[in-house]
C-alpha cells in the first residue's frame, strides 16, 4: 500500500496552544520537553494467517493514548522508534534529512521485534501530514529544529508469547533546543564496567525502547560521576569501545584519518554515523570502520595519534568529547577543546540541514 492509497482523515485539534503559550515555550525549549498540538496515527490488523494491512491514517489532537491493560507492548515490550528532525529554510520550506534512512532502520527495527514492515511511503506522509499541521511550532534559532518521533506499539491485549496482530505506528513532535545545553563544549564520558548495553544477537542493532532501558543504570553511575553519557564497551572482545548510551564514536587520527567502531550487531547504525562517513571521504580523508579497542584510545592520546574524539547522532549531531572517566583513571585533559575537524564536519552537516550549504548527496526530503 502506497500512501496515496491511504488517505489521511483529519481531526484538528479543539485546544490548541494559544500563539502566546506557544512563543513562550519556542523561547526555551530545552529538549523533549513540550510537544506539539497534534499526532498522526496509522493503526495495522492482521489476522491469524496474516491477512490484513495498514489503515486508518488520521492526524488528530496531541494526547494520551487509551490501551488496553493486556496490551502486548506493556508486557513484552514489542515497540521501536525512530528519531529525526525538521528545520526551516531561509526561504521558509521545512526539510528533514535522510528520511528514507530512517524509514528503512525502521523496518529492520521492526523486523527484529517481529513488527510489520511499515511502507516508505506512508512513513513519509505520515511526516508531511503533522509537520504542515504544526509548522509553526518549528523553533529557528542557530542549534534549534522541530524533533520528529516516529514510534511503533503492539496494541492487541492478548497474554500468549507471540507477535501482536494490531499494531499502532505514530510520530510526534517537539522543539528542540541544543541537546546537551547552552555553548557547544566538549562532554565528559564515564566508562561502564558494570552495564552492557546489547549482547551478541539481541537488539542492538534496533532503535527500540529496551536498549534505552538498559542503559539507564549506567547512565546514572556517569552522571553521579559529573559526565553527561556512559561508554559501553564489549568485554568479550578486549573491551572493544561500542557507543554512547545514545551516540556513535569517531576518532580523528593525527594524519587525518577518522575511525569508527565498526558495526558488529550490537551497535546501532546511526544516521548521522554513515553521513559523517559520507563527508569525512568527500573530504579525501581516509575513514575506516574497525575494532577500536579502550587500550588504544589510552594510548593514541597519550601519544598524540589520536587528534580528537567525538561523538554523533540526531539529537546532538556532533559533540566533542573531552575526558574519559573509567573508575579512577582519567584519558583526556581537563582543559580539552574542540577540535578542528570535529567543528568543521558539524558546521558542514549542520549547514546542509538547514539549507545554508549545498545538498550534493541529495539527502533532504521536503516536508512543507
């Protein structure tokens, strides 16, 4: 089914933010923390030999969801996400970018949680459909985007271990202001040694919701220890760096050259990861996807062979990392600053989100 097939039915809001309540909260809005007047909702039936689809398509008012008490996504957990944002262009059309990547990670998402595939095209207009309903809500300072949540639950009430036959794929919308706050700085990172984030032919390589839950723990040891995320690393695998709780990793090397810890099906494949790939070989720069082991991330920036660290991903795009904090030891300098080449690939990726530099890879979807 394409999403010309499926009509979207509209039912506006009768409670919308006044343009007063709203400028307050566009004047700081943090990130995640106020949403939008509207949600758009597409609901899947199957049933028991498979027969069934996606339908009833509508953008309706922004508010609680009624479930059933047995609903299969609050005993066994069978949901995925998809993170995204929305900005507006000097001549005021509102882009995204790399929809059709998320579209596809929320598939291999789905299939992973054994939830249907969900087809490019709705997933598209579902975007269109709510951001030309709540445009307004797009904040426009510099750092500053309308964040989009794209989200998959298994709505049948029903106790049996098995896949749900109804499912409910909705997004909704929040602006977002810089993620970690304030003036870009480098972040401070504690090593987890307690907490795994994924095993070997779990979920991993999914965006879902238990991942997050699981990093929880840790995160919590790195914020007691004054850092803003937690490092997980494989122990199995001479404690090989993974990711952040929520961010890939790169390594600027003193040649020049990136480094990012190559996906192994514990590590989610970000969006922003394969787009600073993409910009790193324009730039004639050598980027390779390896095992990075914590030795060597220790050792590179004793020595001077490891130039810069830092982390991506689509809520913070590109942020530096300043120390390392694992237990007692310290890799890193105090007084760290950002570095040249992480600044400068997040200007340029910044710059093509928002218009200001050219899209030679084709990578934005118009939105309104």
């Amino acid at each position: 089914m394409t999403a010309t097939d499926l009509e979207f039915s509209q039912h506006p809001s009768a409670n919308p933010k006044s343009d007063q309540e709203r400028a307050e909260i566009l004047a700081e809005p943090g990130f995640g923390n106020h949403f939008t007047d509207h949600t758009v909702v597409v609901d899947f039936k199957a049933d028991s030999t498979g027969a069934g689809g996606w339908g009833n398509a509508r953008l309706e008012a922004y508010g609680p969801i009624a479930l059933d008490p047995a609903a299969a996504v609050l005993h066994y957990g069978q949901e995925i996400f998809e993170g995204m944002k929305a900005y507006r262009h000097e001549d005021g059309s509102v882009w995204t970018f790399r929809a059709d990547q998320n579209a596809a990670r929320l598939n291999r998402s789905a299939a992973r949680l054994a939830l249907p595939q969900l087809p490019e095209s709705i997933f598209l207009e579902s975007l269109r459909q709510l951001v030309a309903a709540d445009q307004n809500w797009i904040p426009t300072r510099e750092g500053e985007s309308l964040y989009l949540r794209p989200f998959m639950i298994a709505t049948e009430a029903f106790l049996g271990v098995r896949p749900a036959r109804e499912v409910s794929f909705r997004v909704i919308a929040s602006p977002a202001g810089n993620y970690f706050g304030g003036e870009l700085a480098p972040v401070d990172i504690w090593v987890s040694r307690n907490y795994a984030r994924a095993g070997r032919g779990g979920t991993g390589n999914a965006k879902c919701g238990g991942n997050y839950a699981a990093s929880l723990a840790a995160q919590l040891e790195a914020e007691a220890q004054g850092c803003k995320q937690v490092l997980f690393l494989d122990q199995f695998n001479d404690n090989a760096v993974e990711e952040l709780g929520g961010m890939n990793v790169f390594f600027v090397f003193k040649d020049g050259s990136l480094v990012t810890p190559a996906l192994s099906g514990t590590i989610l494949e970000g969006v922003t990861r394969s787009s600073v790939i993409q910009l790193g070989k324009d730039r004639g720069l050598t980027v390779t996807e390896r095992k990075i082991t914590l030795d060597e991330w220790r050792d590179g920036v004793a020595s001077g062979d490891i130039t810069e660290v830092f982390a991506c991903g689509t809520a913070a795009v590109i942020t530096p990392i300043g120390q390392l904090k694992d237990g007692s030891e310290v890799i890193g300098a105090p007084d760290s600053k950002a570095g040249e080449v992480t600044m400068s690939i997040r200007e340029q990726l910044l710059g093509i989100q928002t218009g200001t530099s050219e899209d030679t890879h084709g990578w934005l979807t118009r939105l309104v």
